[in-house]
C-alpha cells in the first residue's frame, strides 16, 4: 500500500492566498503597494521630462543652427577682403531684423565694388523690402545695367519705377524682365499695373484683373496684388489680399504696408486697425515713404489735421519732389487752417511738377547719349534742386566712369555725397 | 514560518525601495537636463535677439580707403557701430577681432579710423589720437582723418588742437560739413560769435538734411539776444530731424526766450521723452514747470535732472527751491547746502582755470586746483591737472605730493539725488 500523498490545504473561502503576497506581513504589503506607486508616478514623470527634453531640443535646434549661421557669417566678414563675404554678412542681418545693419554692409559691398551686379541687386532689393525707393533706386539701375539679362534685377527695377511715379519706365522693365523669365508672376503684375497707371489706357482693365487674381507668394508681389485690387477699386478684395500678406509674411515691411493702403482705401475698415498696420510697417522700414504717405491719408480722413501734416511732412524728407505729395501737405494744412503754408505748399507742388516734366526731358534725352557730360551735370543739378542728393550723385556716374579726372564732376559728385547725408 | 514571511517583506521590500531610488535618480538626472535645455534655450534665445555690432564694425575696419572714399556714410555708420562695440558686450573681443582686422588690412586707413572711432567711444583718447596718427601716414590726404582728430582733441578739451586740425580736414576737403560744425562750436563765444555764426551757416547749407546746424545756430541767436531768430533756426532743427532731442531743446528754449512758455514746456518735454537722459531738458522742463506753478511736474524734472548730473549746483539749488515750494523742508535745506558747495567748487574751478589759461606756466595755480579737486573726492579731475604740470615741473615735492594723494584717493560717489 501506498502512503497516501498528502494532500495540499484547501483554503478556506475569504482566507488568505497561497500567493507570495499571502506571505507577505500586512505592514510590508501596505510598504510594497506605496513603493509600487512611487515607481508607477517616477515612470510616469520620467516619460513627462522625456517628452518635454524632447521638446526643448526641437525649440532649441534651429537657434542652434542659426548661432553656427552666425558664427561662419562673422568669421567670413572678418576675413573678407570682397564683397560677396559683405553681402552674405548683409543678408544674414537683414534676415534677423538688423535692416539697418544690414544696409550698412550691403552699401560697403556695394562701395567696394560698385561693377558687382549682385552687390548692388542686393542693396537694392533691400532698400525695397524696406520701402525706400530713394535709396534702392541707383542701386537697381547700376545692377540692370550690368546684368541686363538678369530678370530680378529688371522686376526690382520696375518695382522702383514704379513706386517713384514713373509707369512707363517700370513697364519696360517689367517687359524686360519677362523677356527672360516668363514665369514671373510679379513681373506680369507690376506690368499690368503700370500700363494702368498710364494714361489714357483703359483698355488695360481687363488684364489687371486678370493679373491681380493670380497666385503670388513674395513680399512685394502680395503688395502688388493689393495695389492693383485697389486700382480696380475693389478695397475688400485689396483689404483681404492685405490681410494674407500680412499673416504669410509679418515681419515684412512690404505687407504692412500693402494692407495699411488697403484699409486705408476702405470704408469698412476700422480707424484702430488701419493706423495699427501702418505703424508696424514704420517700425519695419522707417523710411517707408508708402507708409507714411497713407498714414497722413488716413490722418485725413479721420480729420485728424495735425496729424496729417506731420506725416505729409515726414513723407516729403523721404521723397521731396513728388508734387502729389507737396499737393496732399497743401491739403492737410489748408485744412488745418494754416492758409499762408497751404498756399506755399501748393507752390511747391507746381514746382516739383515742372521740375518732374524737366527731369523727365533729360532722362530722355540720356537715353540717347548715356555718358554725355553735359546732360548727366544737367540731370544731377535738377535732382540736387528738388532736393534729390543722392539721386544727383549717382546721376554723375556714367559720366565719371567715361572721364574719372573730369574735376568739375569729382567737385559736384563730392558736395552732393555730403547734402545727401542724414 | 513568521522570520521567512518578514525576510520575504524585507527582500521584496528592499528591490522596489530600490528599483524606486533608481528611478528617483534617473527623474532627478532629466530634470537637471530638463533644466540645462531650458537653460540653452535662453541663452540662444538672448543671443539670436541680441545686435552684434561686431561683425559690421570688422567688416567696415577691413573696407580698402577707395571703397569708404565712394561712400561717406559709412563714416557715421562706423561711428555708430563703434560707439555701441564700446559700451555694449566684451569690449577686450571687440578689440582683438579689431586688431585682428587691422593685421588683414595692412597699408588702408579703415582700420586705424574705425580703431581710432571705437577707443574714443571707450574714453580712450591718447589710444584713439594714436590710431588716427596712423591712419593719416596711410592715407595722407583722407580728410576725415584729421576732423576725427579734431573731434576727439574737442573731447578732451583742447581747443586749439582741435581748430587746427578741422582746418586742416578743410583744406584737404572744403565741403566735409562736420569740420565746419566744429569749428562753429569752437568759436562759440562772445569774441568770435559772428565766426560761429557763419561757419553754422556753412553747415547747413552743405547739409540741409541735418538739424545740428540749425539747433546750433539756435543757441547762438539767443546768446546774440536775438530770440526770433532763434526760434526760427529751432523750427528749422525740427523740421529737419523731428526725431532730435537736440533740436526739441533748441526750440524750448528759444520758445522761452520769447515767452512762449506753453509752447517751450510742450517741446522740452518732447526733448526729455526722446532722451531721457539729457539732464539740460529735464532741467529746463523743471525750472518752467516750477515757474508756472506745476509743482508736482517741477520736481519730478528737477530730480530727473540731478540725478543724471548730480554734481550741478544750478540743478540742486532750483530742486532745493521746489522742494521749498512743496513744504519739504528739510530735504530741501538738505539740497541747499549740497548746492552751495557745488556752485563754491565750481566758482573756484573756473577761477583757478582762467588763471591757468592766462599764465600756463604758473605751477602754483596748477596745485590750487589740484588740491580743490582732491579736497572736493575728484582725484580723476586732478590728476589730468597734475599730469599736466609735472611735464612743466618734473621735479616739484608738492606736485609729487599731491600726485601720490590723487593715485591714494578713490572717487567719491555720486551723492544721492
């Protein structure tokens, strides 16, 4: 016979289990479930520090990318004896809200060599963005003078035109543009608008229309689009193309701009919002001659006189011999009620129209004789006389590069270097 | 049966207590990463928002003379630029990566001028007319050379230094505007006033852009007794430059001369808003407040103004008086008797520097003031004046006295405002 085998306890029901923590003593099974706690929450919270690590590293690697920018961009000005070097140290500032900076390098590049077509699109281009057509405009004529086959430096150029009033100088180069690059949304654009802006053109409706509703993506030809929108007197469509340029592009002068004239242009839209778009495009670009030209429009409007006749007369320091300008100062202190100045002011733009037409003259004449003396001392003088210093400097270089020695044109040349300065 | 239950307690207990203290360390070593990330995150955010001067000032110290010759500008740029690598960040790096600059650019003036800018704007005068000395050797007839000359001789105070080397930029090149802003400031004083005058005129005219001519011309019609045309010249300062705290002064006080009041309070605050620390506006701001009965006003200038220039008697003395005004007597009894011993000092300064200036070589006069100056905690003030008279003297006790008690006695504080 077999010993019977023994046979395990049953356990009573409700009694303990024959699992380990059934050995375990009440006080330790108490310690047991709080460490296990304690663990499960430091998991959890490693998980938590893990993600956030993470998280810190995605925020931090573009700035990380952006000093070692910095740094190869530092080490190559302080190296460079050429202007590319310049103009890459130009970029990287403006592209990190240094503009003025950024123009400091890009005039020494471009003073450094003034035949580098691409030293001088970039000053330009720059200058634009910024909304000072003055100072970009020497720069674009140089860069498409030296690479006339360069489709940018043309578009740039007509932009230049025109924002300076000048349709028929900002169409050819417009054409010239897409002659080498028909792809150029922009260019189609700034054509429709300048044959627009010419007149006696009704025919050119159509066109603009059709250009307006096309797709762009740069800073200045979102600014274009809402030009245009308010050149067919559509200021919702102006006022909403302003708004997705703002929003795409917020840290662009260009855009601020663009929908500051659209509200202005617009009967819905709201005093606060209008002067708020208009002074971010002035903290963007301080020489936005645009900018403080719809300011004073808006000013107006909301007859807020003196107001207006501050930014009338901010925006003639930029640009001093537009006579729609000196007319819209004449408004804004008539209204003030400061007759006597109104009066002067009206002079003044009858003035700056003559001198206009005058230096219209020349500019045809030269685009015969572009190096003649004469005509480029004649050009630089009426420009000097309208208060365009700069304008009359750079109108003496074709003429100084033909004759370097010529000491009558080194004097003019030097004294107007020093009236232009600020 | 109980001691195997409690060594299993224990054992169970001992691996989670320790599986737990691990997992306390590893959270503890992320937070500390956590914390050094955020840290970095900071440090690059301040330096991606931070304007480094550095580089462009460089890259403008290594421009070939040709190049700066084309574009003047670049002068005030590098001046600018200068002025900030100076005040701002490591000034030690900025001046390594400048010499290093001037290393790569070997036979150009930019690096001396630009060097010569950026020790200027450090107080570093001797250094900076060094630079400029040798910026001249490279490019001889580089006139803005001896007009940065000038300016800093005016900075130290040597006038006549300074005229002869404006004139000599002028003679290099007839229309560089700032030597004729220059030498109208030189020759502001009753004796050469129509020569101040003209040569303010000159600048405006060769700069019509510009509001420092005008503002200038401002202060010279009112010290002339001509007040309408002083507001006239401060108009034309702020049409020019309207953002100018300058030409805001100009106005205001031109606006008082001529009674307008209203109108100057109006354009001095406007000054003292631009820059709040030109201690003249808030002055003038004050001073016309407390005239006209604003009080509160008047001593919110007054004590802008001494404390940006705490060692003016004028200033405290007005202050004293709106404090008076305000029933605050004690603190103004307090500024009272702080200004009577500035205005003292002051007096015998300007005594005992007209002395000097009417018999340079009267070393007695230079230890009188001296002494004036360590009596009153400005052992930096006497030690130029010593300097100065032991390159006459070298060998005199009382100067090397008073020389050993400048280099013992450390500036006094500025008093409290």
């Amino acid at each position: 016979m077999t010993p019977p085998s023994p046979q395990p306890e049953r356990s009573e029901p409700g009694s303990a289990s024959p699992a380990p923590a059934a050995a375990l003593s009440p006080l330790a099974r108490v310690g047991a479930v709080l460490l296990a706690a304690a663990g499960a929450g430091l998991l959890v919270l490693s998980t938590l520090l893990w993600s956030r690590i993470i998280g810190w590293g995605e925020k931090i690697e573009p700035l990380q990318r952006e000093q070692q920018e910095r740094q190869a961009v530092a080490a190559a000005a302080e190296d460079s004896s050429s202007a590319a070097g310049r103009v890459r140290l130009g970029i990287f500032l403006a592209q990190h809200g240094q503009g003025e900076a950024a123009l400091v390098q890009l005039e020494a590049a471009h003073a450094l060599a003034p035949e580098d077509a691409n030293a001088a699109y970039s000053l330009g281009k720059l200058a634009l963005m910024q909304g000072d057509t003055r100072q970009a405009l020497p720069p674009l004529q140089a860069a498409a003078a030296l690479t006339p086959g360069n489709p940018q430096a043309r578009l740039h150029l007509g932009l230049a035109y025109l924002a300076v009033d000048q349709p028929e100088a900002a169409r050819q180069e417009f054409e010239a543009a897409l002659q080498h690059d028909a792809s150029l949304v922009e260019a189609r654009l700034g054509r429709a608008l300048s044959l627009w802006s010419e007149p006696m053109n009704a025919l050119a409706g159509p066109a603009l229309q059709e250009a307006a509703r096309q797709e762009v993506q740069s800073p200045l030809g979102r600014a274009l689009q809402v030009r245009a929108w308010l050149a067919l007197a559509d200021p919702a469509r102006a006022v909403a193309a302003g708004r997705a340029a703002a929003a795409a592009q917020p840290d662009s002068a260009a855009a601020w701009e663009a929908l500051g004239e659209a509200l202005v242009a617009s009967p819905a839209a709201t005093p606060g919002e209008t002067e708020a778009a208009l002074q971010r495009a002035l903290e963007l670009g301080p020489r936005s001659a645009a900018a403080y030209e719809a300011l004073g429009r808006h000013f107006l409007r909301e007859r807020q006189f003196a107001r207006a006749v501050e930014a009338f007369q901010a925006v003639l320091r930029l640009d001093p011999a537009a006579p729609r300008l000196h007319a819209a100062l004449a408004q804004a202190l008539a209204s003030a009620g400061r007759e006597a100045e109104a009066r002067a002011e009206g002079e003044a733009a009858r003035r700056a129209e003559t001198a206009r037409q005058q230096v219209a003259e020349t500019l045809a004449a030269l685009a015969g004789r572009p190096a003649d003396r004469d005509l480029s001392l004649r050009l630089a003088r009426l420009y000097a006389a309208q208060g365009l210093y700069d304008w009359a400097a750079a109108a003496l270089g074709p003429a100084l590069r033909q004759s370097p020695a010529d000491a009558a044109l080194q004097r003019d040349l030097r004294l107007y270097q020093e009236m232009a300065r600020e | 049966m109980v001691e195997a239950v409690g060594r299993r307690s224990g054992r169970l207990l001992a691996v989670l207590g320790l599986v737990a203290v691990v997992l306390a360390a590893y959270d503890f070593f992320l937070h500390r990463r956590l914390a050094g990330r955020e840290g970095d995150w900071q440090r690059l955010q301040a330096q991606s928002r931070a304007v480094d001067p550095l580089p462009a000032l460089v890259s403008l110290a290594t421009l070939p003379d040709a190049a700066r010759a084309r574009a003047p500008e670049l002068y005030e740029a590098a001046g600018a630029l200068a002025a900030q690598a100076a005040q701002e960040g490591d000034a030690a790096a900025a001046e390594a990566a400048l010499r290093r600059a001037a290393e790569r650019a070997r036979g150009s003036a930019s690096p001396a001028l630009v060097m010569g800018l950026f020790f200027r704007a450090r107080g570093r005068y001797d250094l900076a007319l060094t630079e400029f000395a040798r910026g001249r050797e490279a490019a001889p007839l580089d006139a803005q050379l001896p007009l940065q000359e000038g300016l800093t001789y005016f900075s130290m105070g040597k006038r006549r230094e300074a005229e002869a080397r404006f004139q000599a930029a002028l003679a290099l090149d007839p229309v560089l505007s700032d030597a004729w802003l220059g030498l109208a400031y030189l020759h502001n004083t009753p004796a050469a006033r129509p020569q101040a005058i003209a040569e303010a005129q000159r600048f405006c005219r060769l700069r019509p852009r510009a509001s420092e001519g005008h503002a200038l011309l401002a202060r010279l019609d009112l010290d002339a007794g001509q007040p309408a045309q002083a507001l006239a010249e401060g108009r034309a300062a702020t049409q020019a430059r309207p953002a100018d705290y300058a030409a805001w002064f100009a106005l205001g006080t031109a606006q008082a001369a001529t009674g307008d009041v209203a109108g100057a309070i109006k354009s001095l605050a406007r000054a003292a808003a631009l820059n709040p620390s030109f201690a003249p506006a808030q002055f003038e701001l004050g001073r016309l407040s407390l005239q006209q009965g604003r009080r509160e006003e008047a001593l919110r200038a007054l004590g802008a103004a001494v404390a940006l220039a705490p060692d003016s008697g004028e200033y405290r003395w007005t202050l004293a008086q709106a404090l008076r005004q305000q029933g605050d007597r004690e603190t103004a009894d307090r500024e009272a008797r702080a200004a009577a011993a500035l205005l003292a000092y002051d007096r015998e300064q300007k005594r005992l520097t007209k002395r000097i200036q009417d018999h340079p070589g009267e070393v007695s006069y230079y230890e009188e003031l001296a002494a004036l100056h360590l009596d009153h905690g400005r052992p930096e003030r006497a030690l130029p004046v010593l300097q100065t008279a032991l390159a006459r003297t070298p060998g005199s006790p009382r100067l090397q006295e008073l020389l050993q008690r400048a280099s013992k006695t450390q500036p006094a504080p500025p008093p409290p405002p």
